[in-house]
C-alpha cells in the first residue's frame, strides 16, 4: 500500500509516503527561503507529500538561527521558488507554520524582548540554536544555548497570535503551497499551551481540558476560516515529552483534541511518534482509539521502516506514513524503499547550517540501466560488453556472422570489441580480426553500423600481445616480440603445433624489440586507431593488460631494457604513454581509452613492489590526458590476484574520469560500486557470450544461460550465434 496513489482531500498524492517536516537552518538574511532549499526540496519530490521545515509565522515566533519565515512579501517570494521547483517535479507540499513559544532566545526576539508562553516555566536543559558571532547560515557555525526564560502571554497577545496563524496561511497559499500544518508538537508553542504541565493559566486559556486545548481551537479554526478546512493539517506528539512539555493525563488530552479536530473536518492529523533511541512505543490500543475518534487522513512519523509501514496502513490505523532523517541523505527515498535499495547515512555534523555540503551532495540511487555519459558521448546504459576473443575471422577481416552476434548485444551501453589486431605481427591467437587493412576496415564498418542502429556505442580494442605469442601466429614464422628477451614458457597462444594441428601452444620465447622498433609499435597503435575511426567506432581503447604487451614493459620481472624504456617508473611507462598520446593525436583525447590491470598475474606477471606507485603516476598521467576511460579488470575471477582492499577507492582519488570496471560481475556488485562513487560502469564479459540479451535478463531479474568455454574459439558458428533469448 505504501506505494499506491493517495486522495488528500481533493489533493492526489502519487505514493503514501511523507517527507515530515525537519529544520535546516539554511534561510538568508530576512529569514527567506533560498534557491538551495528549493534545489533540496525538488530533490525530494518523489515524496507523496513534502511538509517543509517549520516556518515560523511572525518575528516572535522563531527559536534558532536562521529558520524561514512566512510573515514579509520577501518571504514569499523566496517560498515561491521552492513550491514551483517542487510542482514541476510532479511533487505536493505543505508549509509548516510553527511558533517556539518559550522555546527561543532573546537575540532572536525583537528589542530583545523576552520570548513568550502561556505561563512563565522555564524548561531547565532546553536548548536552542543560536549563530556564533554573527555568522550567517552558509557559515554553519553555530552554538546550542539554553533558552531564555518567558514571560507570560496576555489574552489580547493571544487573540494577536492566532491572527498571525492565519495571516502565514494565507501568506502560504499566495507563495503557491498546496496547504499547511499547524506545529502542534514537539513542546512549541500550541503544546505549551496543551500540556498541563506548561499551562499554569487561571483563565479560559488554561485549568481545565477543554481551557487547554481552546488556543489549537482557535488557531485551526482561523486557518481554517482563512485557507479551508481541506488545507490544513495539524501535527501532535500525543505521548512525548520534548521541549520539557508534559501532560499529567497524555491519552485522554489527546484523544479529546482528536475530537475537536474531527470536528473541524481538517484535511490531516500527523502524530509525530517518539523517535530516540529507547523511546516508549505508542500503544496500538491507543492509536485505534485515536482513529475510532479522528475519520480524517492520519500521518504517522518515528522510526518506520517500509515494513513497519506496511503494517500500519493495512492495519488501518494510519493513512500516510512519514520518514524523516532517512530523507536527509535520501532525496530518492520512495524507490529505495520500493526496491530494497541501500540507504545513505546522514552527516549529522551537517543537520543545521551551512552550504550544500550534507544538504543537497547527497547522491542518488543509480542502477546500472539508467544512462551515463562518456566524455561526449551519452549511453543508453551503464552496462559494458567487455572485449573477449572470439577467434572467428580466419582472414581476420569481419563478415556478417561478426555483424550479428555485436548487434545481438547491443542492449549493452557500451560494447568493447574482442582485442583486434594492430598489425600482423601483434598477433597470438590465430583467426583473430584486425585493423592494419583497408579490407578489415571495410568488414568492420557494417558492424558499427549495426551496433549504432540500436542506439549502443561500440569501442574497439587495439592489441598487441608482444611475448604471448607463438611463431605460428607471426609472419614467415618469426619470434614474437617483447620488452626483453624473457619467455612467458608456462603460458599459451592458440596457434598451429609442429603437427599442423591448431590448438593452444606454449608461447616461444620473443626477442627484445629495439628502441626503433618501439617507435614503429607506437605508430601501428596510432594507424589502427585512424582506421578504427574510419570503421565508424566511436572510439579506441588500447590493450594494456593481462600480461600483452603494454603491461610487459610495465612489470620490471618482464622488462629488464637499460634504455629510455625500462628501469623507473617513469620510463618502464614510458611505452603506454607514448600509444596513448599516439592515439589522441590521431584522433583526439574523447576517443582513446585504456585496459589495465593493476595486480594482474595473467601470463606470468609477477607481483613488484611498486605495482601501487606504478598505476597511481599512470592514473594521474592518463587523468592530465582527459582521455574517454580507464577500463579496470579485476582478475580475482580468472584464478589470478585480486585488487586489495581499498585499491579501487584509491584509484578514484587518482585518476578524475570515467572508470569502468570488469572482472566476477553481477548487477548486485555493480550497483554498489557505483554508487559508492568507486566506479561509473561496470562491464559484464562471459555472460554476454552465451546471453546476447543480458540486459535485459538483468533488468527482469531472469535466469542466465551458462557458457560452453570449449567453444569459446573456432571457426565454428556453434557457441557464438546459437544462443537463445530468454523465453518466459
């Protein structure tokens, strides 16, 4: 039910959740409401119903630093900017009209003067907030102080009061909100005048019950003569005892204002539920009675969780259910509630005062179908096909069966080709596509086509794989290359045995290229990434992981040059920077991207003590590039290392650009990781193969089709476009 549309008197709510109203102190100099309260408020409209901050409705009324006031024309004309902010947001909001009563300071009256009461009780403990040496409330800098004593209120201050209710109502319907609710609560001014305990008056304002409860009459019913009866809310805390205000007889007080209430055929009640810690729970005998006696909408607040909710409407009791702090740091909190998503903690530090910062930085929730942008270009989603080699192109230029299965998966933001050769010596699978040929550009550009036509963006990915490579995948049976001379033996290509017979092989043992050969390898990624473009890719990303070549001339175990390109940091380097810039000036920054992995053991790649200081000087080298992406693979899920605790946090602080990350992922680990802020995409690689519909298998949460890895390879269309779409 929490969910489902409500009617409030004439007012149609879209869920049956409440935003309540809490205090922020963020008002300007006038006590007006800002443009960022309105930015907050907006956030927040999602909310079957907002009730803002309690708005003070005169000068007397307010009792800490720089609340809102609802009293001047400038006032107003600051709220007008939040209703309409909220409205355009398909939102409804109500204004809270709130007088402190003895619950302010002298700084903050006029002339100094004493705050007022219906008696002159001073609640020894009570604190207000008060701003520290006349600073504003950008500022934040505040101070708790003990409220001033009070002096008692005359009967013609009374009838003054409840003319100033009725004034701030209809102040709140000219600045555009769709009602108000009448601070009843809490220990502010209508409670003081409720509880027996704060009201030691001798006339018809104070002795007995009906005395008591005769200025909520009034007020309501001057709000009510001013706005209609069908405006107006009131809130209660029947059973607490904030503010110092108590009742002797709490329940049969309160169930005899449920009355007087009703009575008036107001639009709500909203009883605010005693929400500290070790709080006493209202009784359920007490909230039915509550209901047997008030037939209009009843808001609960305090503690509720979307369960606990749940129960209360279909239990009947309650109408409307209001969540406060968890709104703080949730402006999207009707669908986390919904779809049982994690929730932000609130920066209690950033409560009252202050900027933006714990007000409206809070993030919202993102899954990974909602769009995303890469450097110019806008994604559909944020889900990545990652590359994977398909070994299905025996001349390695495309051809239609390659055009199908990328279209097939272009539900995918993002696809990254299969690693696409740079030139024909860059090789170690055998029947792998290239991009050194006119004939390869052409077989590519039906498949962009494709990919585009569904609205995705596709990447390719330039490779070389340097020592990982076999003299059957190399021109007239040469050596492979590498940064030095050093064999990855215990590791495979898939090429041709002494038999003839293709399979995996151990790569052969490369030879060091020259200072002069690296400046050629540094061109043939720059001349691919042109012919990438010419191809219709929308941009390139350059393979510098899982042990290729790239990360061979990272790791000092795998290069051991005594040149410009081996030794520190900055020179073993060197090399990837080089392709990089290659690459930009080849087709601008915007296009180029990169796969590393940090960690990665694949192809026997030891560990090294500068791994860290190794990918954080290349984080921030590539982030001083503004290049598309850096594209992370974890390689935990490929039996390798994993990346350490806090690695990928680190990362971010390193590197300011979009981060993509593959490597063991779900939709559950994808979603925590961005909107923790750790990474922007996340990239999904086997489940694409055998479910070319992935994305939408994740969006319904429908079952995945298992991969057949023996024909992960091979010129064969089995294992490659004979996967089925899900079938419900």
């Amino acid at each position: 039910m929490l969910f489902q549309p409500y009617e409030l008197k004439g007012i149609h709510l879209k869920n049956r959740i409440v935003m309540p109203p809490m205090t922020r102190s963020r008002a300007d100099t006038g006590e007006v409401a800002t443009a960022l309260m309105a930015e907050y408020y907006a956030q927040r409209a999602s909310a079957g119903l907002i009730i803002t901050e309690g708005t003070q409705i005169s000068r007397q009324g307010q009792g800490y630093a720089w609340t809102p006031g609802i009293y001047t024309k400038e006032q107003i004309a600051g709220w007008k900017k939040v209703t309409a902010a909220v409205h355009a947001n398909n939102g409804k909001i109500f204004a809270q009209l709130w007088h402190v009563g003895r619950v302010s300071h002298i700084s903050l009256q006029a002339n100094g003067q004493a705050p007022v009461s219906p008696s002159t009780i001073v609640a020894e403990g009570v604190k207000v907030f008060l701003a520290k040496d006349g600073g504003d409330a950008s500022s934040g800098i505040g101070e708790m102080v003990q409220h001033s004593i009070p002096r008692e209120l005359t009967v013609v201050e009374i009838h003054q009061i409840i003319e100033d209710y009725a004034n701030a109502a209809r102040n709140a319907v000219e600045a555009g909100f769709d009602g108000v609710e009448l601070h009843g609560a809490n220990g502010y001014l209508i409670e003081q005048f409720i509880d027996s305990q704060t009201n030691h008056r001798k006339d018809e304002y104070g002795g007995t019950l009906e005395n008591r409860l005769r200025f909520l009459k009034e007020v309501t019913t001057a709000v009510a003569d001013a706005i209609g009866p069908d405006k107006v809310g009131v809130r209660q805390a029947p059973l607490t005892t904030l503010m110092g205000a108590m009742d002797d007889h709490p329940e049969e007080t309160y169930i005899a204002a449920a009355k007087i209430l009703d009575a008036l055929d107001i639009s709500y009640i909203h009883i605010a539920e005693a929400d500290w810690d070790n709080a006493p729970v209202m009784s359920l005998s007490f909230k039915e009675a509550y209901r047997q006696e008030f037939k209009g909408t009843l808001i609960y607040s305090g503690k509720y969780t979307a369960q606990r909710a749940e129960e209360a409407l279909e239990n009947g009791w309650a109408d409307l259910i209001g969540f406060g702090r968890s709104f703080i740091a949730n402006p999207d909190l009707p669908d986390r509630l919904k779809y049982n998503l994690p929730l932000n903690e609130p920066k209690r530090e950033k409560f009252f005062g202050g900027g933006a910062e714990g007000y409206t930085d809070y993030p919202f929730y993102t899954d990974i179908f909602e769009p995303a942008a890469l450097g110019h270009l806008q994604l559909k989603n944020r889900i990545a096909m990652a590359p994977m080699t398909r070994a299905r192109n025996e001349d390695g230029v495309p051809k239609a069966f390659n055009v199908n299965y990328y279209a097939e998966r272009s539900g995918a933001g993002l696809i990254i080709t299969e690693g696409t050769a740079i030139s024909a010596t860059s090789k170690g699978v055998l029947h792998v596509p290239g991009l050194y040929t006119q004939e390869q550009v052409l077989g590519w550009q039906p498949v962009t086509e494709a990919v585009h036509a569904d609205r995705a963006r596709i990447f390719t990915q330039l490779w070389h794989v340097g020592r990982v490579s076999h003299t059957s995948n190399q021109p007239g049976g040469q050596d492979p290359v590498g940064a030095s001379d050093i064999q990855a033996a215990n590791s495979k290509a898939w090429g041709y045995d002494e038999n003839g017979k293709e399979g995996f092989v151990t790569c052969s043992r490369p030879r060091a290229l020259s200072a002069d050969e690296v400046k050629d390898v540094v061109k043939d990624f720059a001349g691919a990434a042109r012919n990438a473009i010419s191809a219709g890719f929308d941009g390139v990303e350059l393979h510098g992981a899982n042990g290729y070549l790239i990360e061979q001339f990272l790791n000092p175990y795998t290069n051991d040059r005594g040149d410009i390109y081996g030794g520190s940091i900055e020179n073993r380097s060197r090399f990837l920077l080089e392709c990089i810039d290659a690459c930009i000036d080849a087709i601008g920054a915007d296009k180029v991207s990169i796969r590393l992995t940090p960690y990665g053991g694949l192809h026997e790649m030891p560990q090294y003590e500068e791994i860290e200081a190794t990918y954080e000087y290349l984080a921030k080298e590539l982030s001083a590039r503004n290049i598309a992406y850096i594209h992370i693979m974890d390689q935990q899920s490929r039996g390798s290392f994993a990346l350490p605790d806090g690695f990928l946090e680190r990362f971010r602080n390193w590197y300011n650009g979009v981060i993509i990350l593959a490597g063991g992922m779900d939709k559950k680990k994808a979603e925590e990781l961005i909107n923790q802020g750790t990474i922007d995409i996340a990239a999904f690689g086997e489940p694409f193969i055998s479910n070319p519909d992935l994305v939408d298998r994740l969006k319904n949460n429908c079952p995945l089709t298992q991969p057949t890895r023996e024909f992960h390879y091979g010129l064969t269309m089995q294992g490659y476009l004979n996967w089925p779409h899900y079938q419900k």
